[in-house]
C-alpha cells in the first residue's frame, strides 16, 4: 500500500486541515505513516503568520529534495497559507515540488495527487499542478465521517474580515464565511456517535459566526446552545474569540450551558491603546478588561488565556510597559507570546518605525517572565483544589501516569489504570507547575 507523510505548521485551522487532507488520501488507497523515509507523498501544510515556520518549511524542502533524489517516484505537495501566499518563490526555490494545494483546496488534493502520477505515467511534461484562489470565497468541501477521537477540531467559520495590520489570514485564507448551522451540528452528531467527548470549535473569530448564512443569522451563543443538546457531546470550547464581538449573551451561555468549558483564549495582542490602534484592532484596553471582569464576575473559576505581540512597529518602551502593566492587572492564566515578525504584503511590514530584533527579543524575555511568573502564582494558589479531568491517555512525562486536562485547559499528571481513559474523574490538584499540575484520582 502507498504511503504518506503530512507535515503540519501553525494553528489547529491547519492541524484540522491536514486530518482531511489524510482522509481525502486514505479514501484513494493511502495510509499513514510517520517515517518520511517510507512516505509515497509528502504533504507540507504551512504557516504564514511568522517567519520562522516559513523558514523551516524551505528548509524541510532542501531535505526532502536530497530523498527524493533517491526516490524519484516520491511526490511532495506544498499546502496551506505559503501555497496560498508564495506559490512563485516555492516553484522557483524548489522545483522538486510536484503540486500546490490552497487554504480553500484541501478536498482536491487526491484528485492534485492523480494528476500528478498520471502526467508521470504519460511522461508527459510536468506543469505544475495548482489550486489555489486569489482571494477564498467559497465554503471548502469536508469529509465528515472522520477517525474516532476523544477531542476533534470542528471549523464554524473561515476567513477574516478584520485585517488587523500584522495579520497575512485574510489574504490567505479569504473572508469571513461561516459553515451552515446544520452543516455543523451533523459533523458533531456523527462524531458523538464514533466516541467524541470534546469538540474544539475553530475560526478565526470564532464568535462573529453566523453573519452572512442563507438560513439567516445565527448568533454564536444559539450554536453553542444547539451544541451543547448533543447526546454524548461532554465538553465544548471554542478558539479564538475576538474582543469586541464578545457579547453578553456569549457570556451568560459559558456560565449556564453545563458543557461549555470555564475557558475562554481571548487574544489582547497589546497592552496600549495607540499601539492597539495602529494594529488595527477595534477594541480599548479599557473595552478587553471591561470582557474580562464580566467573566470573571459571572464565571468566577474561568481561566482566561491569551496571545500578545510585543515590538509592534513603533512600540516605545513606555508603550511596552503599558503592556506588562494590563499584564500585571489583569493576571492571565497564560499567553501565547511572540516578538513581531513582519509579513510581506501587510501593512505593519511597510511601516517605517520598525523595532530593532534585540529589542523585541529583549521585551517577549521581560514579559514571558512575567507571565510565566503569573502562571505560576494562579496554579499553585489552586492546590488541593478538585478539577473534573477528561482523560486523555499515558502521560508523555510519565507514561505511569494519566494525563488528561481539566475543565479549564490545564493539563492534571495523576495515577490511574488505563480503564479510566476517555472518562471524565475528579482529580485533586497536589502539585502546581508552569504547565499544570501533578494530582490524585478522588474517589466518589
Ligand atoms: S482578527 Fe486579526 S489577527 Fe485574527 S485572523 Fe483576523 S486579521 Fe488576523
């Protein structure tokens, strides 16, 4: 049986991708493996949003050219955001690459794959086969009888409209569409049914869903509500909200729909209001921390993550430290931190004030410091504290132990015979780290 390999960067949006990609080439005779030794085909699902995972995507490319000389019949396909962004410079760079797959183009990619070995078998000459769209309007295709597993991603929405000016997502992966209710509540039913307990709901703004539908609107909160009536469903969550659409009616259905998740990531991205503006994001610090004490009032055990950027181009350091201050006030239970990179074709990359790179190295090490710090405090303040976990599975630091997390996204280390897998325990939290907590099962 031929194989294949799918190298996955970025968000869960591209995780989930790459779970349809599999599938699409499992429907045609492939399976999986992990050894890009054996694969037939290998698949890169890319990244735009920083630098680096660019950087290591061409890299991966110079390995791959080097086994492909010994494996001239291998195919390797480009997909997600560079396929997407950089369609030219990854033809040019890497000309062993057999096919380009779009953000929109994910159900294509075994019919790309057939083009691609039947040009071989007709030795005909190779023009790159190529899907991709200018910009993404359409609703992609997906295959909803998917593999059981415990947590499955489950996309709401696609694109953004927002065009904060360091994002590349909307010229990526196009405007904002939401996924027909129906659509979605179908995909979850059947995953229910094949064992799913937990579904992670994505979009970019995953709380603006609804707007545009044929059926007419559908506010997020009546989704979540449609979700939570689902027999065998036992866990929602939702990733990533934006600020200024995160309305009351989100808030009281986190505090009242039993199976959504005390656990909300809500990206800040800067702790200054000119700096938030000049990012292009249509909230005040006062308007994020006004969301927070709403949530924390209401839902009093919500975790509350969040992403930051620090070295934006024209951050002072008066502006950082604006940051580092609503760090401090508002007190996450952790952060997603990154220096700024800029990206071709945004607006903050054609800024002229751009932030020497020791600078913004040295201000992302002040506030993971801090925050890291933060965590800490939160965790061990929360020490004998008893957490509903959904077991996962053999914890990876010990795999005597269970690993599993608890209703609020932290991840509970504790004892317990593998029959406990995929059930939902009590777990009392007796030692806190930065990543979570090492606990002991509680017996009922
Ligand atoms: S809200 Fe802003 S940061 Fe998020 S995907 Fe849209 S443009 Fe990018």
């Amino acid at each position: 049986m031929p194989r294949y390999t799918i190298l996955t960067w970025g968000c869960q949006m591209n995780e989930e991708d790459s779970e349809q990609m599999g599938l699409y080439l499992q429907e045609r005779g492939y399976e999986p493996t992990e050894r890009l030794e054996e694969a037939d085909v290998v698949l890169l699902n890319t990244c735009s949003v920083r630098r680096k995972p660019e950087d290591k995507v061409f890299s991966t490319l110079g390995q791959l050219r080097k086994l492909k000389e010994r494996k001239p019949h291998m195919v390797i396909g480009v997909c997600g955001c560079m396929a997407q962004l950089r369609a030219e410079e990854i033809k040019q760079r890497a000309p062993h690459v057999d096919m380009i797959v779009g953000t929109a183009h994910v159900a294509q990619v075994g019919a790309l794959l057939e083009e691609v070995l039947q040009k071989r078998r007709l030795a005909m000459r190779l023009e790159l086969p190529e899907r991709k769209g200018a910009i993404v309007t359409d609703l992609p295709q997906r295959k909803v009888d998917r593999q059981p597993k415990l947590k499955a991603f489950v996309p709401i929405q696609y694109g953004c409209d927002k065009f904060c000016t360091f994002c590349i997502v909307p010229i990526t992966r196009g405007r904002e569409r939401s996924r027909p209710t129906a659509d979605i509540l179908d995909e979850i039913k059947r995953l229910a049914e094949r064992g799913t307990k937990e579904v992670i709901l994505l979009g970019q703004t995953v709380n603006s869903y609804g707007k545009n539908l044929l059926e007419g609107r559908v506010p997020f909160a009546r989704l979540l509500k449609l979700i939570n009536d689902i027999e065998g469903i036992e866990r929602i969550r939702f990733t990533s909200p934006y600020p200024r659409d995160f309305r009351d009616d989100l808030i009281e259905a986190i505090a009242t729909l039993p199976k959504v998740m005390e656990q909300v990531h809500l990206p800040l991205q800067s702790g200054d209001n000119t700096i938030l503006k000049a990012m292009r994001r249509l909230y005040t610090v006062e308007q994020f921390e006004e969301i927070v004490h709403k949530l924390r009032e209401r839902i009093p055990n919500i975790a509350i993550t969040t992403d930051i950027i620090v070295g934006f181009p024209g951050e002072t350091d008066e502006q950082f430290e604006n940051t580092l201050k609503v760090v401090e006030r508002i007190r996450f239970d952790g952060a997603f931190m990154f220096a700024y990179s800029p990206r071709p074709g945004t607006p903050a990359a054609a800024m002229e004030n751009q932030v020497p790179r020791h600078i913004k190295q040295e201000r992302l090490e002040r506030l993971i410091a801090l925050q890291n710090r933060i965590t800490c405090e939160i965790n061990a303040s929360q020490v004998g504290r008893v957490f509903e976990v959904l077991v996962e599975g053999p914890s990876q630091k010990d795999p005597s132990k269970l690993a599993g997390f608890t209703r609020e996204n932290k991840m509970m280390h504790f004892v317990g015979g593998r029959e406990l897998i995929g059930k939902i325990v009590r777990v009392r939290a007796d030692e806190a780290h930065l990543w979570g907590f090492y606990g002991t099962l509680v017996e009922d």
